[in-house]
C-alpha cells in the first residue's frame, strides 16, 4: 500500500472516528464518574502508555535532556491541550448532548485557520473571510439552539454549550502549539511530555474542586468506556496526529476535523437516541459549508512569503 493511500485512510476515517466517538464514550464516563476526575483518569492512563512506550525507544538521559530544552512549549501544549480542553469538555457534556458538541466540534478547523493566519505566518482570500463569517454564523446557531434569546438566559444547555466550545478553542490552540513543537522533537517526546504535564493539572484540580470517586462502585461499561478513551482517541490518535503534523502543513489537517462532528453526531443520535433539531441540522450546515470555503474554496488559503 502506498504512503499516500495509508495517509489518505488515516486521515478520512482513522482518526475522525476516534475523535468523534470521543463525546459519545465521555457520556458514558460522567455516569459513574465526577468530569474533573473522569478526565484525570482517563489521561494517567494515557501517560503511563506513552511513558512506557517513550523509555522502551529513548533512554532517561534523552528524555530529561528533550524535557529541559523545550519545557515551555510541552507545557503550552500539555496545560491548552490536555488540561484545558478535558476540563471545559467533560463539565459542559454534563449539561449538553454528544450531538450538540460534536456539531460546536465543526468551528474548530475555522479556529485553526484564523490561528494559523496569527501564528503560522498563513493568509486568508476573501472566499476564506466569507468562509469564517459563514462558519460562525453556523456555529452560533447551533450554541443558542437558534435562538438569541438564550444567550442572556443562559440555561443548563446553553452553559454546556459555551463549555465546550472553550474545549473547541483549547484543541484548536493544541494544533498550532503542536505543530510548533513537533519540528522541534520527536512526536512521542511531545505527546509523552505534554499529556503527563496536562494530567498532573487535572489530578490537582480534580483533589481541589471533587471528592475522589469510590472506584470499586464504577460500572464495568464506564471502566470500559475510559480505558478506550485512553487508549484509542488519546494514545493512539494523538500519537498519529504528531507524526502526521510532521509530514503535512497544518491547514491540511482540518480535512480530519472537518469529519469528526459527522461521526460524533451519528455515534450520538443513533447510539445514545439524542434529538436532532432544525437548528442543528441548519447550523451544521452552514458550518460545514463555511469550512469548506476556507479549505477547498477556489482562492485557497496562502502561506505569506516572508521577506527577508
């Protein structure tokens, strides 16, 4: 098989799956397990997998060597991507639908292109701009249930919603911060180091905000549930996602983000039996339709050439 069809599969079905199960397995976990805790759970499981993997290729030598030469950078990504993104996420699923958060899911690729202009030296076109507006608009339609009203009445599921779209803002940043580092060091460095550092700040906030979960009570479905978080949208994902970060231009990976929202609102509506609204149907369109003006769209997205 060639390296172009294994990058293809991977980006198209591989990964977009993993991720957009994501919500639907994290549902599962908030059953038996408090959100702050749940997320700690599930990525100390995650870092002593990477840990494992990481000392059976490098020594310990190389590994402190590659954490104290680049320790900002695996902390940026670790604090945003990990901490950030798994607190916002698991408290607003308590209030919020999977469907609903893999919809809001749709904005991150628009995220990633305005940080790739402010941080990857990228230019948007005009159809790119009216890419953007098209996209939040959708997005925002999906937040507020399409109604206005509900953002100043912000009830259970409009609270929920603004929760994950700050996960959505803080995987966005993972991206750009990632694909920072990944030039730097090796990908398993950057997955090992930063998961462990977001980890540890979950365990800390978990001890502070929640009382520590009586684990012999916790079903064997939401065990289950937490160890696939761990192992295949955490472990397996974030590792393929670096190494594909090294291989491809960041605008490129949206094609992946681009699908997760569809497969985390099919997991969600015919897994879990959740609804599906006008406003959702209407939002996720407009949303899709935004970030393919902005990614495929005649006058595609261009890097500025630097003058020196």
């Amino acid at each position: 098989m060639k390296r172009s069809l294994k990058d293809r599969i991977l980006l198209l079905i591989v990964l977009p799956l993993f991720w957009g199960s994501t919500f639907l397995a994290t549902k599962i976990c908030l059953v038996d397990l408090s959100p702050v805790w749940m997320g700690a759970i599930r990525y100390s499981i995650s870092s002593i997998i990477f840990l494992s993997i990481l000392w059976r290729r490098f020594s310990i030598k190389d590994s402190i060597k590659e954490l104290r030469s680049h320790w900002p950078l695996f902390a940026a990504v670790g604090i945003v991507g990990t901490f950030f993104a798994a607190f916002f996420q698991n408290l607003g699923l308590q209030y919020t639908t999977a469907s609903v958060s893999s919809l809001i899911n749709t904005l991150e690729p628009v995220l990633v292109a305005v940080m790739s202009v402010a941080f990857l030296k990228e230019r948007l076109s005009r159809v790119g701009i009216g890419g953007l507006i098209t996209a939040f608009l959708g997005g925002f339609i999906i937040i507020t249930n399409g109604n206005l009203a509900n953002i100043v009445h912000l009830d259970g599921t409009i609270k929920g919603n603004l929760l994950i779209l700050l996960s959505i803002v803080s995987y966005a940043c993972y991206t750009i911060f990632t694909k920072m580092l990944v030039g730097r060091t090796d990908p398993l460095f950057a997955v090992t180091f930063s998961t462990i550092i977001g980890t540890l700040a979950l365990i800390i906030s978990a001890l502070v905000m929640e009382e520590f979960p009586t684990l012999i009570q916790v079903s064997i479905r939401t065990w289950s549930a937490v160890v696939y978080l761990a192992v295949f949208p955490t472990c397996l994902s974030l590792f393929l996602f670096n190494r594909l970060l090294t291989e491809v231009n960041a605008s490129k990976v949206s094609i992946i983000l681009f699908l997760i929202p569809l497969y985390g609102l099919l997991l969600g509506v015919f897994l879990l039996g959740e609804p599906l609204s006008a406003a959702m149907v209407c939002g996720g369109f407009l949303t899709m339709i935004g970030v393919w003006l902005i990614e495929y769209g005649p006058l595609k997205t261009e890097e500025v050439v630097s003058e020196h």
